[in-house]
C-alpha cells in the first residue's frame, strides 16, 4: 500500500466518523434551529481540522511499507484523534442548549454549563440528558419585578415542551403552587399567555432581526413555510436577542434570524 491510498483510506474514515458526529450535533445536540445562535461552529471547525485533516496528513508522513514501528505509529495518531474528537464534544456538549425557558414574554436559551442541574426538579432532570433535544419550559413571573435572577427560580419551572419535541404535558412546579400550563405552544398561547405579551409586533421584529417583515417572510417562504402562519417571538442566548418564527398550529420553533450586524 503507498503512501497516497494510506492517507486517503484513513481520511474516508475520518470523515465517516466525523460526520456521524456531527449529524448527532447538529440533529439531537442542537437541535437544527439552534445552531447559528449557539456559536458552536468554531469549534465544529477545530474539531473537523484535527480529526479529518491533520489525521491523514500524520499518516501520509508516517507511512512507510514494512516500517517497524507502524503499527505504533498508526496507533498513536488514532489515539490522538480520538483525544481531540473526545475534548472537541466535551467542549460543544457544554454550549448545548440544554433549556429554552420562556419568562418575561421571551425565550431564553440554557446551555449546559449555564446552570447546575442538582437544582432541577427531579421532574425536570428527567427530561434532559445526553441523548435528548433541548427541554422547553415555562417560570412562572412570581418574580419578574424584582428582575431575579433566572438561574434562582429554576425549581418553579413547568412542562411547556413544544410538539415536535417533548410531548410534555404534566405540571413540573410544586402542586397548588402555580396555576397549572398547557404543554403545548398553541393551547398555551391561547389560554395563558396573550399573543400580545408573547408575539413581537412588526416594529419590534424588524428591529432585533435587522431585517423588514417583508424579507422575513420571503425567508420563511423560501424555506417551504406558509408565512402568513407564523408568528415572531423574542428568543435570547446570553446577551445575544434573536427573533425566532414559531408555528402556533404547534410545530414550535421553525426559523431563528441572525442579525446581519452580527
């Protein structure tokens, strides 16, 4: 075997891993929508230039036929991408937005490392894990004149999950405590919040996206939507604001706009 076909067997293999990896990022992690907020495509880009790059290179330059030390060689650059693809998901698996918690006529989204988990509900740690898409929940605003802290009122959080992606629709809070929440967008819309308090007007809309109604709803069209179906809501990561679309019929989050400043 050359040199040459050396490299390339181990760069096919690199990518079959790599892109394993990142249809789990992007699909489970991230959950699609999430992902221009999140700024995890830098390291997405570290993590492909060590592990589908560098990898075949070290190889092209090891490589030699009959070569005493091969196998080790080979051995270590495997261990060695393994390492980097090992911290490369450790560190984006700290951004997942583990949480997106509506308060305050917004949403807001919870990455992983954000918050301590111990002081979820156990309800609540149910619900999120390795393996599943980000919680959507509801505090209830006992608080929200005081401007506390969303981090303290954590253990008030009640199912509020979307359709397409918790099917949540049992109360999280400590019973009689809290009025009781639809589970899902659309009811939760009607009966508990106001499209007023949660639908952002036109003026407000263009002016977090950057963008008019008008080139709203062409994205929207051009991504196979029906615009005149969805609404605009306010959707916050850090000190980042976002307009996010969302389906009242119950399909959830459909479209998150970035500002083009950004």
């Amino acid at each position: 075997m050359t040199k040459l076909k050396a490299a390339g067997m181990h760069f096919m293999f690199s990518v079959l891993v790599i892109s394993l990896a990142l249809l789990f990022i992007y699909f489970v992690w991230y959950d699609q929508i999430y992902i221009q907020v999140s700024g995890v495509i830098e390291p997405i880009k570290l993590m492909i230039l060590v592990d589908v790059v560098l990898g075949p290179i070290l190889t092209f330059l090891v490589y030699r036929k009959n070569k005493p030390s091969l196998k080790f060689d080979l051995s270590f650059i495997v261990l060695l991408q393994l390492c980097a693809l090992s911290y490369g998901l450790y560190s984006i698996n700290l951004g997942k937005p583990s949480m997106v918690i509506f308060r305050d006529n917004s949403f807001e989204i919870l990455a992983n490392k954000s918050f301590d988990k111990s002081a979820l509900k156990p309800e609540v740690q149910q619900q999120l894990g390795l393996f599943k898409k980000p919680f959507i929940g509801k505090i209830e605003p006992i608080n929200f004149k005081k401007h506390h802290s969303l981090l303290v009122q954590l253990d008030s959080i009640e199912a509020l999950a979307f359709n397409e992606l918790n099917h949540i629709n049992h109360k999280l809070a400590t019973p009689g405590q809290f009025p009781s929440v639809s589970a899902e967008l659309d009811n939760l819309t009607a009966q508990n919040l106001s499209p007023a308090s949660a639908y952002l007007s036109a003026e407000r809309a263009e002016a977090i996206s950057g963008k008019s109604i008008e080139q709203l709803n062409e994205i929207l069209t051009s991504d196979g939507y029906v615009a005149e179906q969805m609404k605009f809501v306010m959707l916050i990561y850090g000190a980042e604001f976002y307009v996010a679309a969302v389906n009242p019929a119950g399909q959830g989050f459909v479209k998150v706009f970035t500002n083009p400043a950004d």
